[in-house]
C-alpha cells in the first residue's frame, strides 16, 4: 500500500493508494481515472462537507475513489465515486439530507 500526505493545498486530507504508483499514473493517462482536482470540483458541486480522506482502488478494471466527508454538522459521510465518470456509487452516513446539494 502506498500512502502519501498531500501539499500544503490539500492539508488535512489523507490519501491512500492501494495500488502500484506506476499503474495509477498509467490509469490517468488512458483516461480510466480522472484527476483529484476533477473529483474536488464534482464534490463542491453535489455534496456540503470537507474531504478529510480519499481512497483510491481498483477493483475487476474499475477504478474507484472512496471518501470521506465531514459534514457541517460534523457527521462523518461515506462516498464512493466510479474513477472514469466521477459518478456516486454508494453514499452512506447520519445526516445524508444535509450533506447533498439540491440542484435547482
């Protein structure tokens, strides 16, 4: 397992790689996984709250970013997005009708 503390910019957020350096880079590069910065942007969009950590895996070919929130009431959230297409897999946590952003 390959695990990295974040610059200054993303102080306070843990990130874990649970695989190969190499073969992430790669993934990044074939377009299977877009960046961090992509799914920062996708997350201020949908969900309130504050990445505290961020998991990355591959799992049969996809590529998943597994997270963790914490909410403005300090409830700790759950998320996982498909790496590809940023979409929600699965959301779980206290609080969830606080913690997504209504679209209007």
């Amino acid at each position: 397992m390959l695990f990295c503390v974040l610059p200054q910019a993303f102080a306070n957020v843990q990130l874990e790689i649970d695989e190969d350096h190499d073969d992430v880079m790669l993934a990044v590069q074939q377009g299977l996984i877009q960046p961090y910065s992509a799914l920062q942007a996708v997350v201020s969009k949908q969900l309130h709250g504050r990445i505290i950590k961020v998991e990355l895996e591959e799992d049969d070919d996809v590529w998943i970013y597994e997270l963790k929130l914490i909410d403005p009431n300090n409830n700790i959230v759950r998320v996982e997005y498909e790496a590809k297409t940023l979409t929600i897999l699965e959301i779980k946590g206290r609080g969830l009708e606080n913690i997504i952003k209504v679209s209007q």
